[in-house]
C-alpha cells in the first residue's frame, strides 16, 4: 500500500547526485501534482454528496443543477487523470509496490456513483404529465470505466516476478470489484422497478385510470353518488387488478387498525387518493362532468372546515403534497409496483452497509500494519541504486542513505477522503432504509393490507409492529417545513445584505432569518374567510372590505388596480406604516386578539411581497413585469429613505408620522404615493375610532382574502417547481381550493373549471 522501491541506471560506478537530486525533484513534482489533483477530487467529491444527500430540496435550481452537473464531469476526469498518472509512474519508474493512491482514488469514484445512484430520481409517469426518468445509464457506463481504470492498472502489477495472488494482490482486486458489483446491483434494481412501475396502473398509468374511474362513479345526473356519513368512493390502492372491484372502506374498519389514534391513518389514506386526483390535474385530464358535484363539495367542506380542524386541513395537503414531490422527484415510489421490492432494496443497502463497514474495518488494520512496519505516513518511497558493476556492495550500504532513499506524499491525503466517503455511502443507505420504513408510502401500503384482509386474524404481535411503523416518524421524509418566505420593501435603515442579494436570487434561496412559521392564527384566518367563499367568488380583498361597512369601503379605492402586483405592493407598504405604529405590540404577550390579528396581517403582507419579487411566477401578472415593478418600487423606497434612521428616541406614533410625511413628500413611484396616501388612511382610523383591533382585524381579513385570491393557477409547472423546492403557502392553498371547487378567480374564464373534479 505504502512504500516501493524505484531504480534508475547510472553511466558511472558510484550515482551522480545531481542526477539522483534530478530524480527526486521530478518525483516531487509528481506527487504534488497528483495531490492537488486529488485534493480537487475531494473538493468535487464533497459537492456530489452534500447536493446528493444533504441538498435535494436545492438539486431543482438551475444554478446548483449546473454546479452538481459540472462536479459529476470533472471528477471522473480528475480520477482518469490521477490513475493514468500513477499507471505512467510504474510504467518509467518500475516501482516496487502499487502507489496506495492510485487505488483509493479508484475506490473514491466507485463510493461517489453509489451514492450518486441513491440520490437520482426515477420518475415514471404517465405521458401527459411529462417523461418519465429512468435510471440514469450514465452512472453504469461511468462505472463501467472506473472499474476499467482499476483493472487495468492492478493486473500488470499482478504479473510482474515481483506480483503474484498473494493476499494484498487479493484484496487490490476487491476493491476494486465489489464497488463495481454493487453499482451493477442497484442499477439492475432500479432498473427493474422503473419498468414495472412504468406499466403499473397503480403508478405510471394511474391517472388515465383514475380518470375512467371518476367518469363511471358520476351518476347520468353529473353527480356521485355520494352518502352523507361517507366520504365519496375515493381510489386509495388495488387499481392493478383487471377490473376495480369494490373493497373495504378504510373510513369504517376503526377496529382493523392497530393504533388508538385513528384520525391520522385515515386522513393519510385520504391524502394519498387525493393525491391521485392531484395528478389527473398535472396530467390534464378534464372531468367537467364532475364539476357540479355538490355531494362531493358538501363532504370535503363539512369534513376538513370544521371549527378547530385547521391543523388537520393544513396536515391532509402538506402529505398530499409529500406524495406529489416523493413521486416527481425521488426513487421511492417506484418500488411499490411490487410488494416484495421495498423488501429487496432494504437488503441491498443492508449488504452495501456490510460491505463498506468491512472495508472501513480492513483499512484501520492495514493502516496500523503499515504504521508499526515503518511506514509511517508517506504514500511511497523511492530507493535509487546502481545496477552496474560492484552492484551489491555498494548499494546495500547506500541503499538507506539520506541522498538515495526519500519518501514523498502523506498517507492520510489518500486514507482521509476515504473514510469519509465510506461513512457517507453508509449515511446515504441509512437514509434509503429510513425512507422505506418512516414512508408515508409504506403506511398507507400496510393501512390497505389491513383493511384489505380483515376477515383475517392477524396476530397481537404483527399488529403491535405495524402500529410502531404507522407511529414512526422522520424529519427526512417531510418536505415542507411550514415556513413562509418574508419580503418587506419599506425597511428602515442600512441593508446588511444587499451584496447576498444576487447571489441568494440566483440560487431561488432566502434568508432562512427572514422564514417565519405558519402560526395557528394564519390558519384559523384563512379556513375562515375560505368558509365564507363557499360559493366559490374570490375577490382581491374588496368582499371583506364591503363586509366592514363604511369601515372598509373608504379603501375600496386601494382594490381598483387591475394588476394584483400592484394591489399587493400598495397595501404592502400601508400595512408596513400601520406597523410603525404598532412595534410596541410584537413585546406583548401572543394569544391576544389584537396580537393575533397583526401577526396575521404583517405575515401574510410580507409573503405576498416575497411572492412579487421571488415567485411571481405563481401570481396571475406577467413575472418579469412583477420583478421590474418591484425593483422600481424599491428603489424609490431606498432613495427617499436614504439615511433616515429607526429614530429609537421617538414614540412609535411620532416615528409612524415622521415616515409617513418624508415618503409623502419625496416619493415620485405612483405605486409609493399610493401605499402611504392607504397607510395614512389606516392610521388616521385607528386614531379617530381609537380601536386597534378593529383595524388589525380588516388589515388580516384582507391579506387572508387576498392570499386566496392569488392562489388558483394554471400554471402548473410553477408550482410543480415550487413543491421541487420543498413547498409554498400558496401552492398548498392552490390545491386545497382546487379539492374545494374553486379553480379560478371571479370574472376570469373557467378554462379549467374541470379541475374541480379533484373535489371527490
């Protein structure tokens, strides 16, 4: 592994220094060339197994797909590069023994494809909703190479006198082939499971069925036929047999399921057939029949609008919304084409974890032999001699001087990045065996195998496992954490971000400081004000105004913009001066009214402005159009507000009034003039009634109204982009209205009113 001996021919009895030094510097060159190139493989290395494992949420974005694409390429030549370096060395200088190097970093590429294979996506899904993704073949021709450079660089060695199938011989080989068979291994695997799951009807030829499905449970009347006590007959597994037959309903059986808690197992079978549903919608396919279900519409209304059931509305789609990006952007839902493959993949990562835990093992011995051998820390070392005339004796005296032996390299440059890409395949397979076990995938699998042989006894002890994995939980599997991107254009003060800016805007990243989390009272407002449009008219705030009287009319002005953009930004900027005002109250206890509605009011304000400038895309204008009327805004935000200070020494009342008089008087954006003409409409109010909570309680109506009104799109890939990047407020809101009937805005054409047939 360590060590070797070189030789080189002298012209004179006794070696010339200059030409031995010659010698050294050139191997020291060598080396270090070699080195650095190895020290980039492990910088490329860390960025394939960071955006591999650690990073998939950020994998979608263009500039971090360019930089793991990059990472990919120049690693396999940095690593062709390294060997066939190594290989040229042995050929000139017929070292003694195979460089360590050389075959690490051959094992480096074999680790960096194992968990380049675990971390690609294999999508199969119906035609309409785009191509599928089969395995990446790449990865098998890349490793089919690597395992080329290996070979082709030990088998010489092997068959030099000096070779032969000693143990060590053994093991180079090892290395070398047991990397390859696992690659092999799990690309057949996957393979496999990609092409059964492509014809499964139950997963890549599921919305055609389901939209076949739908069309024969509608009545000749256009609607379902549909009881009151039971939700309508929703598809939840068992679509491969050849005809859909009617099975037990998972909704009934409370006594087939082996938890106390019942609720969460059925919201989770209704969460995965509506994600079936979900993708009839990405697909495309139109069911206008079902459009007027008011069977249907009663059951999901009276079922998750429920008083108090806003957590559970918010869990039933967030996992609607985990199945969706589990199936368009991971591996997992291809193994439950077949019962047995889930099974079959545990015992691969099982036998991969063995392997690479051997391997650890191996190399922390070998290391300690070398170690108490004398090779301390040098990755080989060179002896130069004469091979004319008087050979033995002179040599054997000066075989150990300073001036014809020297070691190059250090040990640890090859053993470090080794071991830590050991642990991190054995980290990556974990994750694979914590993804199928903690699945949602796997729960609703065993809900249906319960439910399904009910007239069965299944044994206290199989019961008591299944409850434990229907309780098993992992942060891993969950994709969006319930936060909200916060934007505010109106900030007082020195921008201490303004160089991150770019940067954050190319990687789509947001300060995670300015995230805040979806509080209970967001929620409560928004059921709320979404109970009170059941009849399906969404407005830009101007219902909730009328509501309120002569309260709420006198901003009606504030609602007339055609462009939402606008609407967004003018009561952005009065609710951000209405906050001025109020600082004092973010010190209150939480859990006031009055509390409660300024949370929801300067949340939701603050998302709506960091949707116009970072995901205009899912609001109804134009989105370049959205970006430049922010920057513009911005800008004259920045220019009036340039060296004006928080003012700490002033009240919260004499700071509001000093920001609204400097933005009146230099503002020259009509959106700006707009914004302070409403925030001093809503201060002026507050004063003259004198009742904060009233005035927070529009303001939270408004932003909850608003939210709603903006959510309904057709803008699919938008929001399959966003749901790729770990989820949006607003695209959870999008399905939720779309299983609610509600698929487009007032006055705006109903192209995709059939959509509402995710409704049932």
């Amino acid at each position: 592994m360590a060590g070797g001996n070189t030789t080189i021919s002298c012209s004179k009895i006794t070696c010339d220094p200059h030409l031995v030094s010659s010698f050294h510097k050139s191997m020291e060159g060598k080396i270090w060339l070699v080195n650095a190139l190895q020290l980039a493989g492990a910088i490329l290395a860390g960025l394939i197994v960071g955006i591999g494992i650690y990073g998939q949420r950020y994998r979608h974005h263009r500039f971090t797909r360019f930089i793991f694409l990059g990472a990919t390429t120049l690693f396999l030549a940095i690593i062709s590069t390294v060997v066939s370096m190594g290989s040229n060395a042995y050929a000139q200088t017929r070292c003694g023994s195979v460089p360590a190097h050389s075959i690490l970093v051959v094992v480096w590429a074999s680790l960096i494809q194992i968990i380049m294979i675990n971390t690609s996506a294999v999508v199969a899904v119906d035609d309409r909703e785009g191509g599928s993704m089969g395995p990446p073949f790449e990865l098998l021709v890349k490793g089919v190479w690597t395992f080329y450079l290996g070979i082709s660089y030990i088998i010489p060695w092997i068959n030099t006198d000096r070779g032969g199938f000693d143990p060590w011989n053994i093991f180079n080989i090892a290395l070398e082939v047991v990397p390859f068979a696992l690659i092999c291994t799990k690309m057949v695997f996957k393979y496999y499971s990609f092409q059964k799951a492509l014809q499964s009807f139950a997963l890549g030829r599921n919305p055609h069925l389901i939209f076949g499905y739908m069309k024969q449970q509608t009545s000749h009347h256009g609607e379902l036929v549909v009881s009151e006590d039971a939700p309508p007959p929703l598809l939840v597994m068992g679509e491969e047999k050849r005809h859909v037959e009617k099975q037990p309903l998972v909704w009934r059986l409370d006594d087939m399921l082996p938890t106390s808690s019942l609720r969460p197992q059925k919201d989770l079978c209704f969460s995965f057939a509506l994600f079936k549903l979900l993708r009839c919608r990405f697909a495309r396919y139109k069911v206008r029949n079902n459009a007027g279900s008011k069977d249907a519409l009663s059951f999901f209304w009276s079922l998750l609008l429920k008083d108090g059931e806003h957590d559970r509305v918010f869990l039933v789609i967030s996992d609607e919304l985990s199945f969706l990006h589990d199936y368009y952007y991971s591996s997992l839902p291809i193994y439950y084409s077949k019962y047995w493959l889930p099974i079959f993949g545990i015992f691969i990562s099982l036998l991969c974890i063995a392997c690479c835990c051997g391997l650890l093992i191996t190399l922390l011995v070998l290391v300690r032999i070398l170690v108490n051998a004398g090779y301390t820390h040098y990755q080989f070392g060179c002896s130069v001699f004469c091979i004319r005339e008087q050979l033995l004796s002179d040599t054997r005296e000066q075989l150990l001087s300073d001036t014809l032996y020297k070691d190059y390299g250090n040990l640890y440059l090859d053993l470090v990045p080794g071991f830590l890409l050991l642990v991190s395949v054995i980290m990556a397979e974990v994750r694979d065996i914590a993804s199928y076990i903690c699945s949602n995938w796997t729960k609703v699998s065993l809900i249906c195998h319960l439910v399904n042989r009910a007239s069965s006894q299944h044994s206290s002890l199989k019961k008591k496992w299944i409850g434990l994995l229907l309780h098993c939980r992992c942060r891993l599997m969950k994709h969006w954490d319930e936060k909200i991107g916060q934007c505010s254009i109106l900030e007082i003060g020195p921008s201490t971000t303004t160089l991150l800016v770019p940067l954050r805007r190319l990687l789509h990243l947001l300060d995670q400081k300015r995230k805040v989390k979806v509080s209970a009272a967001v929620k409560v407002c928004v059921m709320e004000v979404l109970t009170s449009s059941r009849n399906g008219h969404l407005s830009n705030g101007t219902t909730c105004l009328r509501r309120w009287g002569q309260v709420g009319e006198r901003f009606l002005w504030a609602c007339n913009n055609k462009s939402t953009s606008r609407t967004i930004l003018t009561w952005h900027i009065a609710t951000s001066i209405l906050e001025v005002r109020y600082t004092h109250m973010d010190d209150e206890e939480q859990g006031s009214s009055t509390s409660n509605y300024k949370i929801v009011a300067t949340r939701l304000s603050r998302y709506c402005a960091y949707l116009v400038t970072w995901c205009p895309e899912l609001l109804p204008d134009d989105n370049e159009w959205s970006k430049s009327l922010y920057e513009d805004v911005k800008k004259d935000v920045e220019c009036v507000l340039v060296g004006c200070t928080a003012g700490d020494s002033l009240t919260p009342e004499s700071r509001c009034q000093q920001l609204i008089e400097l933005l009146a008087a230099n503002a020259k954006h009509e959106v700006l003039k707009e914004g302070v003409r409403l925030g001093e409409q809503l201060v002026e109010l507050t004063v003259v009634e004198g009742d904060e909570t009233t005035v927070w309680k529009v303001m939270a109506e408004f932003w909850s109204e608003m939210i709603l009104y903006v959510a309904p799109s057709d803008n699919l890939k938008g929001h399959k982009e966003a749901i790729a990047r770990g989820g949006e407020l607003i695209t959870l809101l999008w399905v939720l209205l779309f299983h609610a009937g509600i698929v487009s805005r007032s006055g705006e054409e109903d192209g995709d009113a059939s959509a509402s047939a995710g409704v049932v």
